[in-house]
C-alpha cells in the first residue's frame, strides 16, 4: 500500500440539497445521511483517486466478499460548530491510526493520511450546512472499508472501498442504562479481534443483547472469554468505575477497544488531580463496592454517547443501584470534554482539531 | 418470522444464458455464477415473495448494516450431476439447519424450510446445464443472509435479504497442505459466534493465515482460545487425526463449526468399523504421536475440498512430515463419500437428496 501519493481528489456535487427535508430537532441517530459521501476504490494494489460524490447507493456482485467473510472496519467520529461558525473535531488522526490498525488485523490494505484529511476535510465544508452549532448537536461521521472484489474463495480480498458517510446527530440520551455483567457469551477472544473495529465484533453481540433487554437490561458489560472474571468492555462504550474518590478502568487490550474518549478521560482525570487506575477490574470486586457502597458511579465512555451514565447493574441473580451522587465524576467530565469539543473553553491537550 | 406460508415463487429468466463463455475445463474456484440466483427479502416483520432472477449486483445504501455490522451469515453446499443427468445434493436440509442456527446466534431471523427448498430446487432445475456429469464436477450453492436495512445505530437490523449463488467447481486440489499449530491467535471465543458461519469468523483469520504462509502454511490449526492446549478446526474444515488405526476429531462446540462432512465421516468410519473417538485432543498428544510415529494421517473435513490430506504440521519451531500410508483412511473416506454424492453406490445412510 503506497500512502505517500497526494491525490487529486474528485469532486461531484449534488445539483440539489436534501437538507431541507431534514427536522434536525427530530433527528433519529444515524438515519439520515447528508447530500455528500467519499469513496475511494482499492484496486491493482493500491488506492484509486478518491472522489466526493452525492450520497447514493453501492452496487456490488453477490459475491463480494463483505457479504461473505465479513472483511469489514471502521470508525466514528464527530464534527462540531461552533458560535463563529467554525468545524471542529476530536482527534481525528486517531481514528486514522485505529481504523488502520483495524484493517490491518483483517488483511486489509491501509488507508493513506494524506487521502484522508483532504476528503474529510473537503466533505466536511461541502457539507458544512448540515452542522448544526448548539449544545449537543454534531454531525456523526462513518469513515468504513469493505471488501467488494466479487468470488467466494475464502481469502483476503484484492478489491476494497473506503467510504466516509457523515449524519447529523443530537445530544444522545437513551434513557437510564442498566448493564448485565454477561457470563455466558463472550465478546472476543485473546488473540482475535476484539481491539479491532471490525464489523463481525458488533453482530456478534445483537443476540446477547437481545435476552438481555428481556431482563431489562440496556447493555451488557462484557467479561474476558476465559473464566468471565474480569470486566472488559460494554460493546460500544469503554467502563469507568469511581470506586470511593478513585476512578478505576480496564487496561487495554487485544480484547478491549482502545477508546479515544477513553484515553481523553484518563488525561482528564490526571487534570483533575482524581486517582486514575488503569488496571484489571474484578467482577468481584465491582459486587463487593456495590456492596459496601464505595460504587459511587459506573459510566460508558464512547463517540456516540460521549459519557453514558449507568444507573445500575446485574450479576447473576443479584441487581445493583446506584445513588445519585453530589460532584458526579461523569458530569464533570462530560462538560469539560464537551466544553473542549464546542470550542467553549481552552484546550491544554490540543485534541481540537480545526477545519480551515 | 412466520415459516408456515407457502410462497409463490416469482420467476424471472436471462434472455441470453452466458453458459457459453464459461471453459468448465479451467474454472477458478467461485469466481464464476451462474444465470441466475434466489433473492427474499425480510421485512414488516416477515420473508416476502421469493423470486428467481437473472444474476445481478446489489444495490444498497451505504449505511446498510452488513457493511457496519457484519449482521451476515452463509453456507456452502453443493449439487452434483449422475450419468443419467439426475440433480442430486448432499444432505441439504442440514445446511438450512446448520444456517438457521447462524442466523440465530447473529440475530437474523429464520429462513423458512418451504422457501428454501423451493427456490433452491426451481434455480438448479433452470441453471442444470451449469451441472456438470463426471468425477469431481459440482455446482457449488453458496446461500447467504445479509442485514440491508440502512442506518448506523449498532442493533440487530429490520431488514434482511436471504440469496442463493451457484458457481461451478471442478475437484478441488490446492496442492500439498502444511498446517501451522496457531498459539498466538485466535478463531473463536467460548460463548462468541464461532460455531455460525458467521461471515467475521472468516475474516478473522485471513491475516493469521497470511502470517502463517509467510512460514510455508497453507492454513492454520487453532486451537482454543483459553489456553491453545486443545486442536479446534482448520477455519473452513473440520480435522481428523489417525493415530495407529485409531481416528480422532475433536467434539463440536461453541467455538468449532458442525460440519456435515465431519459427521459424515464419523458415520461412515463406524461403518467400515474403523475406531472413532470424538474427544479433546491435546496439541502435546499430536506432537508426541508425530514423533513416536503413531500419527499415520491428518485431514480436513469440508464441503469445498471433501477430504483434504495434510502432508506435515508446524508446532513452534518444530516441523512435522507424515509419511504416505498405502490404507489410507482419507482415501477410502473420500471415495466412499464421493461415490453416494455422485450415485455411483448404494446409499445406506440416505443423504443424497434428488432434484424431481
């Protein structure tokens, strides 16, 4: 894969706007997509000009290989406006890093930087209308690679295509989450692709989540596919645990995701002179502070959500509940990473990341 | 889902076959489609009209969920030709079975017995000039479930679409295959998706497996993800070892696919009073018995290949060869099986299943 070529990026613009089709005080998360979308074609062993065209269907053969071997990755992202109008976004080179990452653990070929940033960015501004500035609102963007040469020989594709589809989005609020500690299925496996955003490792998890919903749970926490000792990861959020003053989460793995707004909460935390303990998490011992009531807070972090309060939990037989608590780790952190990502405050980190 | 209603079948025929343009005499493994394919689609809840039509792309929106989410789940089967031009299959009504099962460990709702045997007997009767007579000729029927419903919220879609793809095959012969004991990586989690033939199961492993043939493998043995203390399968076959006059597989399991071919062979070892032991077998046990001479044979079990022998195994920095056996079980086994997928014999188990 050669990523040092500067492309001539294509552009083919909608000759009319969906935009004002669009109740954005009523947006359904991830339903509607805006007027633009960027391919880009890998083919004869490398990446293809890559092309912004209006946001429409793929034709694939039957046989593409992603309907079949689930050679699939990719990220989310968000892009935020702010009062004088600007874009901004979060870090965005560490999506490139992780999408690449992922790809690589599924044979697929890496994306270059340089295609990325300029179609990202030239997206972003086509479509930048559809940002809305506001607390909450964000434009959700789904940077993807799938494998689409067409033959159902069980092996790496030679053929792929990268997309990046964007979708305005609301304040995410589902509702009080309360989580399963899930000792029967597995997520991922030591050695598999569990780190990776790879397609096959959310499917896997809709049945599970499903005969938990029918116990009343939101989600699930799942557990290490060993012995389901320790906790690892809820799916698409990463847990954080306030156990007494002390915030507690799970090392990362090649089981558990390696979460941005996980890491960013970790530095944030360090900011904030609160105890930051990177380390394997009993389920034990998660019961026993519930327990004795040093579980203060249980929170997701993720893209979509941001910070995700969980209200409570249950383990085997056994539910948990929470107590509101006064100076909540959760809304500390959601307003100052908040305040960092709508350009409200100063960004000592220099996670800002502004589109010009 | 609703599996009681019969369907109407809709079809629709090419006006020109590409029959022609096809050299049976070179065919590149599922690389070539016939005519025509089965399509129904899910949704409202429920399968709608099945219809055979010519063999065209998909189109889907972007967002669909198998791109995202690898909601996606297949089979392989195949049909075979007699010298009297009688259709025949191989036990099909364990693949519906075996991909039903899928299906549901991914969230995918059942696919109706009636619609299947139907479609799939209506598209083999119309492409039956794709069948061709002869030793090691097939058709080789991939069907196949994929999540279309467009957004990228990460829950089990509304949508689904349930195809059939035949593609003619010749008898398969991949060369000598060496095999690499993988201990670094892993296929399936106890309590994940590794007995479905979920797509992301396969993409899993294409990158190990690239690894593995930089050392000279042309495929991986995993073993569990636990403690790679146990043999699992091959990824697309299921593995026999003899040990003395002894064969030995290791038992299904969540994380090892139930092949029909494995089962198959099971039954029919018991019928040539061959000693069969469905058992854990320890990776060390294999080593030892490959050293002390014990290990006559090694085999894969699968629809594509039938029996493929394994000619040598790789354990850490060690390298085993087997000799050539002149009893071979893998042969026997092989031309026993072919002979009733072919109608060359007599049928005691009666698996094959005929096409009227």
């Amino acid at each position: 894969m050669k990523s040092t070529a500067i492309s001539a990026l294509h552009v083919e613009t909608v000759k009319q706007s969906r935009i004002d089709q669009v109740d954005f005080d009523n947006l359904d998360f991830g339903k509607v997509f805006t007027d633009h979308m960027f391919v880009c074609e890998y083919k004869n062993g490398s990446w293809q000009t890559p092309t912004i065209k209006p946001y429409q269907s793929i034709s694939l053969d039957p046989s593409a290989s992603v309907f079949h071997y689930g050679q699939a990755v990719f990220e989310g992202m968000k892009a935020y406006k702010d009062a004088e109008g600007q874009i901004l976004m979060f870090r965005p080179e560490d999506n490139l890093d992780r999408i690449n990452k992922s790809a690589k653990r599924m044979a697929i070929p890496e994306f270059p930087k340089e295609y990325f940033f300029e179609g990202l960015e030239a997206l972003l501004k086509l479509d930048t209308d559809w940002i809305k500035s506001g607390a909450g609102n964000s434009l959700y963007i789904r940077p993807f690679v799938i494998a689409t040469e067409a033959g159902v020989r069980a092996s790496a594709a030679q053929e792929y295509m990268f997309f990046i589809i964007c979708s305005p989005a609301q304040s995410y609020y589902g509702g009080e989450v309360r989580v399963k500690i899930e000792e029967h299925f597995s997520r991922a496996a030591s050695g598999g692709v569990g780190y990776a955003k790879a397609a096959g490792n959310y499917g896997g998890q809709f049945y599970p989540t499903q005969l938990a919903a029918k116990e009343g749970f939101q989600q699930i926490i799942w557990t290490d596919a060993k012995n389901h000792e320790y906790v690892e990861e809820a799916g698409t959020m990463n847990l954080f645990f306030r156990i007494n003053d002390t915030l507690v989460t799970g090392p990362t793995s090649d089981t558990i995701l390696d979460g941005i707004t996980r890491k960013s909460l970790i530095e944030l935390a360090r900011h904030n002179n609160i105890t930051i303990e990177e380390r394997p998490v009993k389920v034990t011992e998660l019961v026993e502070a519930a327990k004795n009531g040093s579980l203060k807070e249980m929170f997701g972090a993720g893209t979509a959500a941001v910070i995700n309060p969980i209200k409570g939990f249950g383990f085997r037989d056994e539910r948990f509940e929470l107590e509101d608590v006064p100076n909540s780790y959760a809304s500390l952190f959601k307003k100052q990473l908040t305040d960092i990502q709508y350009n409200l405050d100063a960004d000592p980190f220099e996670w800002r990341y502004l589109v010009k």
